[in-house]
C-alpha cells in the first residue's frame, strides 16, 4: 500500500511525486510511456520551444552580413531539425529518471485503470495487468489534441500538435487551423522555415486574453513575416488528396496547402482509467473539476496540470502539483491562484504577460496609468539588433501598485520575472517607485524597468 500514486509524469505529476517523497510520503509514479517527461517533454514544450530556438539560430545568421551570402548552400529539412530537438528531449527523460530513483520513486510503465477507489490496475502490451493499491491519488494525465469526428487524422497530410513534429517531409504550404497559443507558436516557426503559412482564427482576434496593445503588436509582426491571418472563420469540410488538402470554410473560401494542422481545442485525459464508477465529476472535454487545492469530487484523488483545464502552463502544472501534495500533507498554504500565474508565449517576437490588462481595468473602473519603454530606444537592443518590442506597465495612478506588466519582444518571458518578483512584494513593496529608484545595469534589457516606470510617472 503507498501512501500516494501519481498518474502521468509531466509537470504537475513531477511536482507532486516530487513533494511527496520529499514529505515522507511513499510514493509510485505510473506513466503509460517508459520514459518520464509527458507531453511536456516529448510532444509539446519541449520540442516545439527546442525547433523554434533553432529557427532563431538560423534567422540571426541570415541578419548577419558575414553569413548571409552563403545562406544558399542550407536547405532546412524539418526531419533535419527535429534530430537536434530529440536530444534534448532525451536528455530530459533521462534527468528526470534520475529524479525519481535518487528520491526512491518507484516507477511503473502502462496505462492506470481504477478498480475501485484505492486501487488501479496497470495495464501494459508488455506484461500482465499488475494491481497497485493507494491511501491518496493525484491524476496528472495532461491533455491530448480535440479531434473532430469527421477529420480522418490517420491521413499523412492532416496533422495536430501530437503528430505535427513527425512529418518526413517538409511542406512549402501549411494551413494552421486554430489561431490560439499552439496555432500562433507554430505558424510563427514554420514562417521562419520559410513555409508560406495560412493562419484561421475562429474569432475575432488573435489570443483575446491578452492585453489589446499586445495582440496588435503581434497580428502586425506575424502579418509583417509573411502569415495570412483569416478571422472569423469557421471549418465547413476538408479533402485530402495524396498531395494536398482543402480546407473549406463556413464563409465560402477554399484554401489549398501541402499540410493541415489542427490546432482548434484540446481534450482532458480522463478516458478508459475507470473514472465514472467513481462518479468523478468530469466536463465534456473530459477536464476534472477540482477544488481551488486542486482536490477532485472524491476527497482523496487530487487532480493536476492540463488534465485541469486552463491555465494549461508547464510552470503552474509543476506548482499545481506541489501544491496538491501541500494541501494533502496538511500545510497551510495559501492557494495557487491563476491571476498570479505568468504567462509565456513563444512566437517571434516572444510575449510574456502578468496581471490585468488595459481592458480588464476599464471595465473594473479601475483608475490607472500606462507606462511604455519601447526596445527601440534601448542600448541593449540596438546593440543586439533586436530592437522589435516592449514593456508596458499599468499601475495605479494613487498609490503607484503595480497592476499589471505586459512584454512583447525578444526574451519577453525572461524579462517580466523582474516585475513578477516585485508584483508578488507585500502592502508598499509593490509599486512602481521600485523601478524609478533602482540602479540598473546598463546597458541591459532589465533598463526597460525604469524607463517604462519614469513615461509612466511623467503622465500623471
């Protein structure tokens, strides 16, 4: 009998088989792959993040004077480029695996199935089904894809975020159908390959829970690069042929490419492990409902990462997963709120935001003041090249509380941890004369800081 079974060894199982063998608990981990990491590790994050850094190798050689004239000789193959992102796919399976037997994580390889309320049995091609018994459970199972019933994906040219990164071949034309944070990554990579790429958005705009400046800056620079962007559009039917398809929308338009890539939703794990005899309380897209400690409607099965629904973030998975286990081993911590979760999304140029948007604030009546530093006016960027971009700052205009910080532009993600760690600060802590008082390094990207907080402070 252990005291925890871990379902799924992405972030949030990671997280809280982690927590757990730290917190004296005697702990299994159970993954229907031999090598931990999830899809994190070997379909989603990590390799789609490792191709876009190779994009970015190739696009700062193709700026470069010195190279840029024997740029000719290079004929980027995806299959060519994918080999280097396995490696470190490798590399973090096996690290992981490392994790677990220096923490006396006992792994097991199949599928999980619930008997009943204590047991699941583990079920593997390889060998017989064997029974493992628990006090406790966490379900971290992630997400897979949403396939719609009427697109045959059996066939080579229709393609989603699972299989996308296993084409042979690289394709010249590509549709992307889903305009969302995997739809916007991808057409911003594939671009840079120099596919000609065709983006359809289901709504009005692209990635709408940004920040309004933010989501202009990146429709004008994707548009800037070379993506067709299609919004309000809506699938009607598509037919693949042995070297193309068409996808036929709603409105009448026909629009051909090499590939289609479905990027339009995504469904929970949650099929075929035995949770309806539970009578687990799950949605239609098979998200489990949880309470805020991220506990399932049967008290001792905690639920984790994507199998959750949003945020749908690798770093709140990992913190999701730790913080279940906090809950379980009786800490009294505050919970996980998802407002104060950062967000990072890997087109070119990057976008990192955290906290409440310009529109957020309007509608609340909130009483605030922007604040802008433009990386063109940065040292840092000019001397890098990479001038595209900004910080923005929304604070109070009476007490100066930081309320919101917005990036767009190369290594975004990185730089806003410098306004989280100030934003997180209590009561005074956190208000922009932090920025103006400061002496930053210069020249640096952190500089944005102050000269976003001295435009915003000339503004009141």
């Amino acid at each position: 009998m252990y005291d925890l079974i871990v379902i799924g060894s992405g972030p949030g199982g990671e997280g809280a088989a982690m927590k757990g063998t730290k917190s004296g608990l005697r702990v299994a981990l159970v993954d229907a792959y031999p090598d931990p990491g999830g899809n994190c590790t070997h379909k989603g994050t990590i390799p789609s993040k490792a191709l876009r850094q190779l994009m970015h190798n190739y696009v700062e050689f193709r700026r470069n004077p010195l190279f840029r004239n024997h740029l000719d000789q290079f004929h980027l193959q995806l299959p060519d480029l994918l080999g280097s992102a396995r490696s470190v796919m490798r590399s973090q399976s096996e690290m992981r695996k490392d994790f677990y037997d220096r923490n006396n994580v006992d792994r097991f390889t199949g599928h999980a199935r619930f008997l009943d309320a204590h047991t699941v049995q583990v079920e593997s091609p390889d060998r017989a089904p064997r029974e493992l018994q628990a006090k406790n459970f966490v379900i971290a199972t992630g997400s897979r894809p949403y396939r719609p019933a009427d697109l045959d994906f059996s066939h080579p040219l229709i393609r989603d975020s699972d299989t996308i990164l296993e084409m042979e071949e690289t394709p010249r034309t590509i549709t992307i159908y889903g305009a969302g944070v995997i739809g916007c990554e991808y057409a911003s990579i594939f671009r840079n390959m120099g596919m000609k790429v065709n983006l359809i958005n289901t709504r009005d705009k692209l990635l709408s829970f940004l920040d309004d400046e933010i989501i202009d800056a990146l429709s004008y620079h994707l548009r800037q690069q070379g993506v067709l962007i299609r919004h309000n559009e809506e699938f009607q039917d598509v037919s693949a042929e042995r070297d193309s398809v068409m996808l036929k929308l709603k409105s009448g338009k026909e629009i051909r490419a090499d590939v289609l890539f479905w990027a339009n939703g995504r469904s929970g794990n949650t099929q075929e492990m035995g949770l309806e005899d539970l009578k687990m309380d799950i949605d239609h897209r098979g998200y489990i409902k949880t309470s805020e400690y991220y506990v399932s409607s049967c008290d001792h099965i905690y639920a984790v990462g994507d199998v959750v629904g949003y945020p749908s973030l690798a770093s709140a998975s990992y913190d999701q997963g730790r913080a279940a286990i906090s809950h379980l081993v009786g800490e009294n911590l505050p919970p996980l709120l998802p407002e104060k979760i950062p967000t990072g999304i890997y087109t070119s140029p990057e976008i990192s935001s955290l906290g409440k948007t310009e529109r957020e604030l309007t509608e609340d009546k909130v009483p605030y003041e922007v604040g802008h530093a433009f990386f063109k006016s940065l040292a840092r960027a000019q001397i890098t090249g990479y001038d595209v971009g900004m910080l923005k700052i929304l604070f109070h205009r009476e007490n100066l509380q930081i309320l919101g910080i917005h990036c767009f532009g190369y290594q975004a993600a990185e730089i806003l941890h410098i306004g989280q760690a100030i934003m997180e600060q209590p009561g005074e802590g956190n208000t922009l004369e932090y920025f103006i008082h400061t002496t930053f390094n210069y020249p640096t990207m952190a500089e944005a800081y102050r000269v976003a907080a001295l435009n915003g402070l000339n503004r009141l």
